[in-house]
C-alpha cells in the first residue's frame, strides 16, 4: 500500500472551520481513525497517508464541502459523524453512505454472521438492550459476536470508545510465577480480546486504535471510579467477577453507552467460599427493563465439532450424577 499526498482547495475560513472542527478536533479524530494527517495549508486541506485512508476521507470531505457550496446546513458534529461511519468503506466506495445493516467485518472480508439460532438471539438481544448478559460454554461465540457488535456500533458512529475487560483471575496457575512486570502478567488474561480485533480488524486499524486508546482492553481493576460515556463496554470471564465486583462494573455505565457481558457458569475460578458476581447478578437483575439475558447451549458451539460433543458429555454426564458442578462448590453461588 503506496503513501498519498493530495490537497482540496478551500474558499474561506469557514469551510475550513466546519470541516477540521474547533481546535482542529475532527482533524485529530481524522488521525485516530484513519491515520492520515490533515495541514491547512495556503487555501487548501493537505491529506497525507495511505492510499486507501486518504481516499476514503478525501470522499468524505469533499462530499461535505459539496453541501456547504449548495448551501445544505453542514456542522462540525455531522462531519465527525460521517467520518466515523466510513471506517467501513473501501477506497472504491469512499464518499458513499454506508449500509446502515452492514456487520462488522472480518480483515478477511468476511461479514460476520449468527451461525446458530441462539446465536441470533444473542445478536438481536444486544440490538435491543442497553446491558446483555450473554452466557453459555466455550465455543458458543459469546465474546466474538459481542466484539463484533461492538466494531459495528463504532463503524456506524453510535459509539466513540470500544472498552474490553477481562478479571484476572488464576485457572491453577499464579500471577507471580509467570515472568515480567505486572503488564507482562496480566496480558495473558487479555489475549483472547486482542485475538478477537485481531480477527475482525485489519492490522493497521487494529493498531491505530489500540494507540489512540479508541480501543482499551484492560483488567477489571482498572475500572474502579470511572464512567464510561458514549462507550461499548463488554466484560468478559464474567464467572469470574465477585458480587461486589460485579456492582461496581455494571455501574460504570454512562450516558449514551452499551455493555455486554459474558461468561460460563461452568467455569468459575474463584476460591470456593467466593460468590461469583455473575450468577448473583441473574439473579438480582432478572426482569429489569433494559437489561437482556442469552442463554447459549452445546448447540451454538462453532469451535471444531468435537468441542460441541465435549460440552454435551459433560453436561449429561452431571445430569446422571444428579447435580451439575456446582454442587461441587456450594459457595460459588453460579
């Protein structure tokens, strides 16, 4: 991918204000966004970065200085506005309106989709509500599709933070025994997001949003004190949480913002006196107007085929024993 260099000539001051923003705002969410750099320079807009980037802001710019010079009403905000809904579209499609139904799309081109009913569901759940509870085992696509969602909601502009947190919690293993200083500890326990951008963003645009912290992946301690406005905030591991940990996440929630969060009642890793925070909250939360639960089962897994069967044997094999287990672990309230 070759670099560009390419001006758009401006005829006033105020087109240059509308289009870049007070203290150059959009020309700053130009960057994060897209990466290209924006100089106002002799009655022109010098765009600078990657062909395809350039292109699509190039479209999206023009389009605006189109309606200005017609004489359509054209802010700050609706510029920002569109500028984030073309995170979707190509340099061939650059300029044009996005699909309103496109889904967020894989770096392969892919456009991810329900594969199960339950799935769909789910999907139509986090349409439908401001909090979702998806729960069900591994392989379901719990955290994938909430993900994905996620870059959907930011694609569209409905958004203008993705926020992915993870408890670190041990499954037999100790912090203190792996190497390195507390991030090097705790990293392990964010792959699996970072495996999901990975998966559903390009590389550049992964990294570029990671940087500018347009995407945060981070542990649950970091969430304490903090109200997360205009955000899609998806929890994941949530068997994980404590009661009060919990409580404290899900009122972390700000004006205009979605959460999402997921979890496996089946595989609780707190100490066995310890509540976990996610079957508490089922509990305390069920029929409160704006909050939905997705149940996933064995039949939603689209991991390898075996893993489906896995999760079956398991669950009948606890039904002959009479108990599920959890019983194994009386204390851990999922």
């Amino acid at each position: 991918m070759s670099d560009a260099d390419i001006h758009i000539p401006i005829d006033s001051v105020d087109e240059a204000r509308t289009l870049l923003g007070p203290l150059d705002s959009n020309a700053r969410l130009i960057r994060e966004l897209h990466g290209v750099s924006v100089l106002q320079r002799d009655g022109s807009l010098r765009l600078l970065g990657d062909d395809e980037h350039v292109a699509v802001v190039r479209g999206v710019l023009e389009d605006c200085l189109r309606g200005m010079r017609q004489g359509r009403a054209v802010s700050t905000q609706q510029v920002a506005a569109q500028l984030r809904r073309t995170l979707g579209i190509s340099a061939d499609g650059a300029g044009e309106a996005p699909d309103p139904a496109a889904k967020a799309r894989q770096k392969s081109g892919g456009v991810v989709r329900a594969r199960t009913e339950g799935q769909q569901h789910y999907l139509d759940c986090i349409d439908k509500h401001d909090v979702v509870f998806g729960v069900g085992p591994a392989g379901t696509g719990k955290t994938y599709l909430a993900v994905a969602k996620a870059i959907e909601a930011m694609k569209k502009g409905g958004v203008r933070k993705l926020v992915l947190v993870r408890p670190a919690v041990e499954a037999g293993e100790k912090l203190g025994f792996l190497p390195g200083d507390f991030q090097a500890k705790i990293d392990p326990y964010l792959r699996p997001m970072h495996d999901a951008l990975s998966d559903l963003l390009d590389p550049r645009t992964r990294m570029r949003w990671l940087e500018t912290e347009v995407v945060e992946v981070c542990p649950l301690a970091y969430m304490r004190g903090r109200t997360l406005n205009q955000s899609f905030v998806i929890l994941d591991e949530a068997q994980n949480t404590t009661v009060q940990q919990m409580l404290m996440f899900l009122t972390r929630l700000g004006e205009d913002s979605r959460m999402v969060v997921t979890g496996d009642p089946s595989q609780v890793d707190l100490p066995g006196n310890v509540r976990s925070g996610l079957g508490d909250a089922l509990r305390r939360l069920d029929g409160v107007e704006g909050i939905g639960v997705s149940r996933l089962g064995a039949e939603d897994v689209v991991r390898h085929k075996v893993v489906s069967r896995i999760v079956t044997a398991y669950d009948e094999f606890d039904r002959r024993r009479g108990h599920d287990d959890r019983a194994d672990r009386p204390e851990s309230g999922v």
